[in-house]
C-alpha cells in the first residue's frame, strides 16, 4: 500500500549531475532548477557532522570569501562523486526543492547522468547517493546517450551518431548506433582544466593571482580557438605577486587563445582517436551527417569552425548545448519502460 501512494504522489526527475552545475528536470514541469555544484559549510568541531549553510548560486558566491571556521566544496570533481555525503546533501536539497509534492509519501523515481568513463564502484556511489537522497528508485545514465537524445541524434537507427560532450569535468566522445554507444573515448578535466590554464597564464606571463570565479569569467568573455576578426580585450583584477597588493591588466583573446591551445588540442586529438577506432560503415554516417558538439565547452568561439577543419567532417553545436543531457534526460523520463536499453543501472530503494 505504501509503495502504491508513493508512486502515485512521486514525480519523476531527470538529474544533470555535473562537475560545474546541476540541472534538474521535473516530468510535466521542465527544467526547474539550473545551480552550480557548490555547497557551503560550517567545518565540524570535534568529529561532528558539518552544517550545510548555502547551496548552488548562494554558495558559489561565496567562494574564495568565507571567513575562518566556514568553507565552500565542491563536491563533484572530473564528472565523479569526490565526497559522498556532501553529493547526498546536495541532491536531497534539490530534489527537495523540484518536487513540491514533497509530503510524507513523495519519493521520486530519478534519472541520473553520469559519464562513460566512470567506474562501477563510481555510477554505485552515484545510485547509492540519489537513494539516500530519498529517491524511491535510482537510475543511471550515460551523458553521451543523453547528450545524444538531447540533441535530437536518431541514435536509436542502424546509422553512426558522434556527440561531443565537452563539460567543466570531462570531455566525453561517442559514437552511437542501435541504441547503444559504439565507441567512446574520454579525458578528463576539460572546462575546469581549461581555467586553470588560464590561471597559470595570469601567474606566469602577469604576475597576477586570481581566483576560479575569474579565470571562468575570461574563458567565458575572451575564450576562442580560432583568430577573431576583432580580438577582444578585457580588464583583469587580482592580487600581484610581487608585492601582494591589488592590480589590474589588460588581457586579450589572443592571450587566452594560446593558453588553452594544449587543452583544445588534447580534445580535438580525442575525437580524431575515437574516429580512427570507429567502423568504417559509421565513419561514412558521420561524414555525411557530422557531428555535434554539447556541453559548455561547445560555446568556446571558433570551436565547431576549427573541428571541421581539422577533422574533415560538418560540425554543429546543439540547439541549446548547455542543458542538452537536460533535454536527454527528459526523454527518457516521457517513457521510463521503453527507454530502460539505455539505462545502465537500475535499484530500488526498500519501502
């Protein structure tokens, strides 16, 4: 009787995990909840259980601000859980806040996405934390499926399908066919090692510290992989290193650009490897149809252009790139039970 009411009173929710943001997806409602992955605390005195002060936009402002006694976490690094129990708050809190059918009996069913690479011990942790969390059941899966599905990709046809999934903590490259991923490669790092290659940049070539926040701002105002017609110029605020006191410098897309050529090398490279190990009969599918890039990383200036090139196939950039595997997730969730083949786990929480 119990488990009749909660699956009547619970709504299904499809759950963007990712290493910068978390997009939360609620069935019949649409995209409620788009937050960065940062969670606020009180550091615990004695062994006791930390408090949990801010989460998502509240936190991430306070990040490289928080006085003595409170720091920030991030608790998703390179697409995997890196602390259990602040993942666990962190879901609870915004499942809390997407289902406001939360009384006694609602426990959702939850679609999560998790990257290709990751290990079974690390989609568990993932399964484990979203049940924890209050979900009554607790399904993974795959962000390049997602992306896919988000995308619009017929992946479900005897025809190849790449997606590129370029987020803040992996890249990931697939290809799809039948449904399934035929071959994927990934590396890790991506979005946040692009940042901090820029601060190294600002460290070396200017002498200047900056924080994570900043170095995010300049990929976001000055990042590009190709020349621009116009290069564009931004002024940039931190702490000198030679003598501790603030200071200002003019930094320029060109500057940035060549910052981050190794990090945007490294992912043209990947595709080009999981091109090369791909069958030829698909190879011939993505060279008539191209690819598609998803993710943040696809916003980069000049990106689609330089693959192209590079790779000598048509390159498009998802409709809506940054919550693709929102829009994937989605799917999945209009029908649960035809779309379980890409499901890579299931469990069920015990009532």
């Amino acid at each position: 009787m119990f488990r009749l009411f909660s699956r009547f009173f619970g709504s299904d929710i499809g759950i963007d995990l990712g290493t910068v943001n978390v997009v939360v997806y609620v069935k019949g409602k649409g995209i409620v909840i788009n937050e960065p992955s940062v969670i606020a605390v009180r550091k615990s005195v004695r062994g006791g259980r930390k408090e949990i002060l801010a989460v998502g936009s509240q936190a991430k402002a306070m990040v490289g601000k928080t006085p003595a006694g409170i720091e920030t976490v991030k608790p998703m690094r390179e697409g995997v859980i890196s602390d259990f129990d602040m993942t666990e708050a962190m879901i609870s809190h915004f499942v809390r806040l997407a289902d406001d059918r939360r009384g006694f009996f609602s426990r959702p069913r939850v679609v999560v996405s998790v990257p290709a690479c990751v290990t079974e011990v690390e989609r568990r942790a993932v399964v484990d934390a979203t049940l924890s969390a209050g979900a009554r059941e607790a399904y993974v899966v795959e962000e390049p499926l997602a992306a896919a599905l988000g995308a619009s990709l017929p992946i479900h046809e005897p025809r190849g399908n790449m997606v590129v999934d370029i987020g803040g903590g992996t890249c990931e490259v697939a290809v799809l066919s039948m449904g399934g991923i035929v071959v994927s490669k990934s590396i890790r790092g991506a979005g946040d090692e692009i940042d901090s290659a820029i601060v190294s940049m600002m460290r070396l070539n200017h002498k200047l510290a900056i924080g994570d926040a900043t170095a995010e701002q300049i990929k976001c105002d000055l990042g590009s992989v190709v020349p621009l017609a116009e290069e564009l110029r931004m002024e940039v605020k931190g702490r000198a290193l030679t003598d501790g006191l603030p200071r200002s410098v003019t930094l320029s897309s060109v500057q940035v650009r060549e910052a981050i050529e190794p990090i945007v090398g490294k992912i043209e490279d990947t595709i080009r490897e999981t091109l090369e190990a791909t069958p030829p009969e698909l190879v011939k599918d993505i060279y008539e149809q191209g690819l598609v890039l998803a993710g943040g990383g696809a916003l980069l200036r000049g990106l689609s252009q330089r693959l192209s090139q590079a790779l000598n196939v048509p390159v498009f950039v998802a409709d809506d790139p940054l919550i693709a595997v929102s829009y994937g997730l989605a799917k999945v969730l209009e029908d649960l039970d035809s779309k379980r083949p890409v499901l890579s786990t299931v469990e069920r929480g015990s009532l």
